[in-house]
C-alpha cells in the first residue's frame, strides 16, 4: 500500500507510518479517495500493527512520538470533502 508520512520512534526501533486504505470512501471526488490508517512497524520483530484505523467521518494523522511506545496522533473529522481543521489530539500506547 501506499504510505504517505513517517517517523521514526527515538531509538530506532519502530517506524509509524500512515497506510492507505482504499475500503473507506472519505473524498470521492479526489483521486486519493480513501483515508490513511496509523500503522507502527517494529524492526526488531518485524511486524506491524494498526494502531489507529481512520473511517470517513474520523481522519488521523501522525503528530510525534512522545516516547518510544506512545505516538501523538492528530483527529479530523473531514467534511465536504476537505480535511478540515484538528479536532483533538490523541496519544496512542503502541504496545
């Protein structure tokens, strides 16, 4: 899938991604009209987790990590086809 953001974790070891998913039709007049779910990669195990999944009325994206297992996300509730503005912030645990 196509990933649009990433950063890293401090120590390296996992990578948050925003991952594309196109079951979600959020901006059906756009090109890209599906919406990007948080998704953590961990190198050392090399898996990868879905931490935040976005729906067409809720749109996330990747603000910072806080810690090596907490992420900072910003919410969005997209309308009329546009992102619109952050409507809260949210820490995620990773594990």
């Amino acid at each position: 899938g196509v990933a649009l953001e990433q950063l890293w974790s401090e120590d390296s070891t996992k990578i948050a991604i925003t991952k594309y998913n196109d079951e979600i039709i959020a901006f059906p007049d756009r090109e890209v009209s599906g919406v990007f779910d948080i998704v953590v990669y961990d190198v050392n195990s090399m898996t990868e987790k879905t931490i935040l999944k976005s729906t067409a009325t809720e749109y996330y994206t990747i603000e910072e990590w806080v810690d090596n297992d907490t992420i900072s996300c910003n919410k969005y509730t997209p309308q009329n086809g546009e992102l619109g503005s952050i409507v809260e912030k949210k820490d995620v645990k990773i594990s």
